[in-house]
C-alpha cells in the first residue's frame, strides 16, 4: 500500500513535507533551551516557550483558512520566510539578552508565522489522491504516511535541538531551523502538487454554497476536543517522565524515554494501513480511545525507570491510531473547502493541549507528586473515549469529486 502512496506523491514532496517540518518541531525546546541559557531563567524561558505555543495555537487555523480561499503556494512561502525571519530575531534577541517582554513578543510572532506544513501537506496529498480517483482505504493509507512523517519529526526535531545545544550552543539550533524554513519551507510551497490542492479547492469552492462553506457538522467540532485531548496528555506525560527521572536520579533519561513513545507510535501509525476496511472509522476511534484509557493506567503505579520505559513505549502504540483516525474523520466530515483550515485546527489543538497540560501538570507533580502528574493524562484518555462514544459522526458533507477536478 505504501508503495502505491509513494507513487502518488512522488519523491519530492514527501521529503521537503518532512524537512519542513521539523522547525515546528525545534523550536519549542530550542527556544526554551536557548532563553533559559541566555537568561538563566526558567520562567522567562516558560514564558518565552508559551508564547510560542500560544502563537501557533491561535494562528494555525488562520493560515490554514487562507490557504483554503487563496491557495497554499503563496501563503505557505510567505509564512516560511516570515517565520525563518522571527526565529532569527528571537535568536538574537536572546542573545542580546533582551527583556522578557520582548522575548515573549517574538516568541509569539515565531509561532503565529509556523507555515503548518503538517497540515497542509495532508490536505494536499489527499487533494492528489482524490483526484487520482482513489478509494477511501488508499486515503487512509496516505493520512497514516503523513502522521508518520509527523511522529518521526517529532522524535527527530527535538534530537537535533539537543545535538546541536551539546555541540555548540541552542542558538545553532535555531538558526538550523530558520535555514531549513527558507529552503523546504519554501521548497514545499512551490512545489506543482500545490496547484492541484488549491485547484481541488476552488472546484469544491464553486460548486457550495456560501451558507455551507460557513457550516461544519458538530462531529467536526468533537474532533477538535479530542485532538486538544491527546495534546494535554501528550503534555502531561512529558511532564510525569520529567518529573519522574528526576526523583530517579536520572534526568537525562528523560528525553529518551518521550523519543521511545515516539517512535513506537510512528511504527504503528505505518501499521495502520493493514487495518481491514471492514472496521469502519467510527469503530477506530472507539477502540483506539479505549486504548488509550488501559494503556495509561499503568502510568499511575510506574516506580522505577525500566517499568517507566515499558509502560510509555506500550502506551505509544495507541497515540498513533488515534491521531490518524482523527484527521481521517475530518477528511471525510467537513467541507472541502475548509479542509486546510480543519487541518490546521487538530495540529494547533495538539499544541495547545500539550502546552497547558504541560503547565498544569508540572505545578502538579511539584505539589503532589508524579502521580498527579500522569493522572491527568489518564483523565484526557476517559475524555477521549467519552467523546468517541457519545458524539455521532455524520455522514461525509462532501464526495470524493469534491477533490478530482483538475486545476
């Protein structure tokens, strides 16, 4: 099946997609290492690291809505170069040692300007392979590369953050970052598969109505919950393994132990594409939720560092499906010509998610142990799975023509 998607893609695209991930995937710890170094200040380095967050939370779904209504060629390159422009100036402002307020400002401007090539690259490669006249199996195979792509990123992303701060200094990071914004960013953005996205797009766009290109079923905004959801107990595991490898008296573990999660999940989501049709995608999402509830239940009895990597590694089997089940839902549910911005809002609710927990959980396992910590990633799942089971998915609000009409 992955050669058939490959085939699809082509070569190119598939890599400069991947390579234009990973700024997204660097710059969060990059610029937490980078202005806690600067600085010497973990606060400032937090506030610095939400901001961003923040930013990317809040502007995602924007530049995913304009690429829906202009195009992803212009937008994506414009986003790339401004956002290769705010790292660098995050960059040396840090360096120049500059206020918090400033720090906090670029911060945001760095994460506003995030091209959200993940997103887009998934709207695209679905654009070609409708457009090929390809079944929905063949679509969920494609949604299982690009969530792929996206685990290993960020499994990938931050280890070249923490190579490149013990070679040289967080800043090279960055700027390593900003240099491939520039090249695969831009690279991305112009390569032809772009005008066959934006000319599905415009198709779609011509033939709905004004008042359906505002309207999005319920279902669509139940994915979203979920896809926050998954970011709060991705942020509260990070938070618990952190927590946890300190009492241990191991910290350094801790970056290992989220990269095995990590790459367990990538090796499932590349699995999923052997799923029978048969199970539908409704049926997906309740069992990969329940999963996700036994699976990281174990995390609340976790005491020594071996159990931790078991239990994480096993509980990374489930993230996977879930997320790919996700966007595949949204494919199916909402408009095409809201496909981006839909995109958009699951990564940049994954974000926002990971970002607050991740507060959240931290004062909790410094107030209360670790425990607390991974039981609000527990909670997160039984939402899940709450969600999964109450909230009926409607029939897809658009064909599969809505995507093949050529440019």
């Amino acid at each position: 099946m992955y050669r058939d998607t490959l085939s699809l893609l082509g070569p190119g695209l598939p890599v400069v997609s991947f390579l234009g991930r990973l700024p997204t995937a660097m710059c969060q710890l990059g610029s937490l290492l980078l202005v806690s170094e600067t600085s010497g200040s973990l606060t400032t380095a937090g506030l610095a690291g939400g901001a961003l967050a923040a930013g990317q939370t809040v502007a995602g779904p924007v530049i995913g809505r304009l690429a829906d209504r202009r195009g992803q060629r212009g937008v994506v390159l414009a986003a790339s170069l401004a956002n290769a422009v705010a790292v660098v100036a995050l960059v040396l402002a840090a360096l120049a040692h500059a206020a918090t307020g400033w720090l906090m400002a670029l911060g945001a401007l760095a994460g506003a300007s995030v091209p959200q090539i993940g997103p887009l690259a998934r709207t695209r490669s679905v654009a070609l392979a409708r457009r090929s006249g390809a079944d929905d199996r063949t679509v969920g195979t494609v949604l299982s590369f690009e969530g792929t792509l996206d685990e290993v990123s960020f499994v990938l992303g931050p280890a070249l953050v923490g190579v490149a701060a013990a070679l040289a200094h967080p800043a090279a990071a960055l700027l390593l970052a900003a240099a491939l914004l520039v090249t695969c960013g831009a690279a991305f953005a112009l390569h032809p598969s772009a005008l066959v996205a934006e000319g599905g797009t415009k198709a779609a766009t011509t033939r709905t109505a004004a008042a359906e290109r505002g309207r999005l079923p319920g279902s669509a905004y139940a994915l979203r919950i979920a896809m926050v959801l998954q970011g709060a107990m991705f942020g509260a595991s990070q938070a618990g393994i952190t927590a946890l490898t300190e009492r241990l008296g191991a910290p350094a573990q801790a970056g290992l132990v989220y990269a095995a999660m990590g790459v367990m999940s990538a090796a499932v989501g590349l699995s999923m594409a052997a799923v029978p049709a048969r199970i539908g995608p409704a049926t997906r999402w309740r069992v990969s939720t329940a999963a996700l509830v036994v699976l990281s239940v174990p995390l609340l009895f976790v005491d020594s560092l071996v159990a931790l990597y078991g239990v994480v590694i096993v509980l990374g089997a489930a993230y996977a499906p879930h997320l790919i089940t996700v966007f595949g839902l949204t494919e199916r549910t909402v408009p095409a010509s809201r496909l981006a911005e839909s995109m958009a809002f699951l990564t940049s609710g994954v974000v926002g998610g990971q970002a607050l927990a991740l507060a959240l959980s931290g004062r909790l396992a410094d107030t209360h142990g670790v425990e607390a910590a991974f039981a609000v990633a527990v909670g997160a799942a039984v939402l899940c799975a709450v969600l999964s089971w109450t909230v009926r998915g409607g029939a897809p609000t658009r064909t599969s023509r809505d995507l093949i009409s050529s440019p």
